[in-house]
C-alpha cells in the first residue's frame, strides 16, 4: 500500500458531500419528471370513477325495479300480468348482467391505469425499463374503458326499449 495516495479527510468529506449533493439533484429531478408523467393517466382514472359510480346507481335502480316487478308478479293471479312481469325481469336481468359487466371493465381499467402510473414512476426514479409494461397496460386500460362505454351504451338503449309511451299515442295509433 506504500503506492496509495493518502486523501486529507477534509477533502474526502468535500468530494462525497459534492457527490451525494449530485445525486440528490438527479434524483429530485428526476422524481419531478416522474410525477409529471404518472398525473396524464390520474385523470382517465376520474373519468372511471365517475363512469363507476353513474353505473353502480343504474344498477341500483334496476334491482329495485325488479324487487316492485317480482313483488307485484307474486301477489298477482292474472295470467297476462305474470307475462308481462317475466318479460320485464328477462330485460332487468339482461340490462343488470350489463352493468355488472361495465363496472367490471371499469374496474380493469382502473387498476391497468393505476399499474401505468407505478411503471411510469418507477422507470423514471430507478433502473427499471418499464416503458413497455406502462405502454402495454395503458393501451390494456383505454381499451377497457372503451369496451366498458360500449356496454353503457347498449343497457341505455335497452332502458329506453322498455319505456311505454302509449299514454302519449292517440288511441289506436299504437
């Protein structure tokens, strides 16, 4: 060890602190830049949110439609009454089965989403080549939200199918 040049503490401690001061820079900025790219993706996850609770309200509603169908079907004896109640709850069920359906492509979504975020943030603040798995689950995410809407929208036309509006027709013009 005679070859080893001797470092005076002072200048030892000075070149870490200018080190350590390096990397913390580095990593402050690169933590900003990370958070700049994880905040895109927060707000597809409102959007789903919001979608999940409109959703879940309708469903609400469609169970409580069938709970007066059901009690009304049981209490009656007329035969074109009970039809009609079978026929009602088949749609109820269907329509139900749907937003069961978009909750759950919802709730995909969100998750894929919230997974884009921590690849996001982890490929920016260590080593860590996410790009592909954050690419994947982003476009997995939208593509679920997308599939979700398409779900909304058939159980909003079914809704609308089984509206009566012959109150509105002259009598008979049905």
């Amino acid at each position: 060890m005679p070859n080893t040049p001797i470092i005076p503490a002072p200048v030892c401690l000075h070149l870490f602190e200018s080190a350590t001061a390096m990397n913390l820079l580095v990593d402050s900025s690169s933590i900003t830049h990370s958070i700049q790219l994880a905040v895109a993706p927060v707000f597809l996850l409102t959007a789903v949110a919001g979608m999940i609770g409109a959703i879940a309200g309708r469903l609400a509603r469609i169970i409580d439609r069938a709970r007066v169908v059901e009690d009304r079907a049981q209490r009656s004896q007329d035969a074109e009454c009970l039809r009609l109640a079978t026929l009602e709850l088949g749609y109820l069920r269907t329509r139900g089965r749907l937003a069961n359906g978009c909750i759950g492509l919802l709730t995909l979504c969100g998750f894929l989403i919230g997974l884009t975020i921590v690849f996001l943030f982890l490929g920016e603040t260590i080593d860590f080549q996410s790009h592909v798995l954050a690419m994947g689950g982003f476009l997995t995410g939208v593509v679920s939200f997308l599939l979700a809407l398409v779900l909304f929208f058939i159980e909003t036309v079914m809704a609308t199918r089984l509206l009566n509006f012959h109150m509105l027709t002259p009598q008979g013009h049905h």
